[in-house]
C-alpha cells in the first residue's frame, strides 16, 4: 500500500503544482523563436538541454516533495519513497539524470 501511495502522491503533487500548465507556459517563447528560426536543430537542443530538461526534472523534484508531504498526512510510511525509487525502479548511472526528464534514482532517493 506505501509503494501505491508513493506513486499515486507523487501524481497528485504534478497536479497540485500545476506543472502541466507550467509547461505549457514555457512552450510559448520556444514557439516563438521557432517562428523566427523555423528549421534550427541547435535552437531546439538549446531548448531541449538547457529549457525543458531541467524544469521536467525540477517538477519531478518538487512532485515527490509534495507527495511525500501528502503521504504524511495522511499516515502512510514515508520512508517508503527512498526505498522504492532506490531499489524498484532501474538502477541507472548518475550522470544520465542530465539527459532525462527524470532525475536519477539515486538522486530521488537522496532527496
């Protein structure tokens, strides 16, 4: 049940943070630099690397945060979080969280 509950707050956290319409809002400038450079791989790996990459993982941050606020709340084990970011999902090198749109496990459980 602790394991549902991490997954299911976490969840909640996005919705609660409003990260969907955050995103929205930070797809606006990208279109339109990409009206005044239509076709500029480098623009949108710009966006990609040093925009959207690092805000997608400050919303996974800020959504376990909020979850496992939540979690606590309502009395369930927050311990849990750590342990199941650590030891159910994939074990994954720490400097592939750059890349991602998720921070590393390891990372996740650190916080």
């Amino acid at each position: 049940a602790d394991k549902v509950a991490v997954v299911l707050s976490h969840e909640i956290g996005h919705a609660i943070a409003r990260h969907t319409m955050e995103s929205f809002s930070f797809a606006i400038p990208f279109a339109m630099i990409m009206l005044l450079v239509p076709s500029s791989p480098f623009v949108a790996w710009m966006y990609k690397y040093f925009w959207q990459l690092p805000y997608s993982r400050l919303h996974e941050t800020e959504a376990d945060q909020i979850g496992m606020m939540l979690m606590a709340r309502t009395c369930f084990n927050v311990e849990e979080a750590p342990r199941l970011w650590a030891q159910e999902f994939g074990k994954v090198d720490v400097y592939s969280h750059y890349i991602s749109t998720h921070p590393s496990d390891a990372v996740r459980a650190e916080n």
